[in-house]
C-alpha cells in the first residue's frame, strides 16, 4: 500500500454517538491549503455534520488546522445525483442523520465515507460500553488460559 493511500482520519465517536445503518463514499471539494492539512493528518472530523443545502450535501464543521486561513469552511460533497437523492431521501426520515466516519485518500483524491443512521440514546450508549466491557474481560481470560 502506498504512503499517500495509507492516510485514514477517522471520526471515533460516530459509532459510539449513532447506530449507523447505511455508508456512502463522496469526493471533497477541496482548495490546496486542505488538500495538504489531509496529507499532514491535520484534521478533525469529531463535531462536524453533512447538511443538504439546495438539493447538494456539504461538510460543515470539518477543522483543517494549520495556518488556513478559513479553518471552518463548508465543503461541498461530490456525488452522483442518485446517490444524493438517496442520502436525501434517507436523512428525510425523521431521526435520522448523516455523518462523517472517516476521510482517507483513493487514488489521489480525499474521499468522505458518510454513515446514514439515527442518534442512540444514553442507555443505548451504556448497553454498548458494558458490551465492549465484557469481551475485553472474556478476551483477558482466555489469553490467561492459552498460557496456562
């Protein structure tokens, strides 16, 4: 795999914060300044949301840090227009969301991966920590096993 391709900013929270159903990869209209703060790993996807603004989806909230001069800008996401009819129509539901998972390098380009799903709520949240709790343990205990 190659240096430029290995590039992979992830949003963590995205799955702890919604229950994700569907995926969509879309290009990122990007100036030279975020198309570099990509390749440095300067940014942060945590916070940031995909709006439907005039029948096109753009990333807002997105931070490229560094010395850009507009670190907040809204990016314009490229699709094909059935693909964004479908995220339309899909975000349309009540309850529904879209958000970034992750910005990695394909060829060249940045690509957005964005997860359609809806919002869990706090006991949600914790049914998933007392999950990942559990397998861990399992996991120690058969580690421990495996050596005795």
């Amino acid at each position: 795999m190659n240096k430029v391709n290995s590039i992979k900013i992830s949003n963590k929270k995205a799955y702890f914060d919604y229950s994700i159903t569907d995926t969509f990869e879309v290009g990122l209209a990007l100036k030279g300044a975020e198309i570099k703060a990509i390749r440095a790993k300067h940014l942060k996807i945590d916070g940031s949301h995909v709006r439907v603004i005039g029948g096109n989806l753009v990333w807002l909230g997105a931070n490229f840090g560094g010395n850009i001069e507009n670190k907040d800008r809204t990016i314009q996401l490229l699709a094909k227009r059935s693909e964004i009819d479908k995220i339309v129509g899909m975000v349309s539901r009540e309850g529904m969301t879209a958000v970034p998972i992750n910005v990695h390098m394909k060829r060249g380009f940045a690509k957005l991966d964005i997860g359609i799903g809806r919002g869990k709520k706090k006991h949600d949240k914790r049914q998933a920590i007392k999950k990942r709790e559990t397998e861990r343990e399992m996991a120690v205990a058969t580690k421990m096993r495996s050596r005795s």
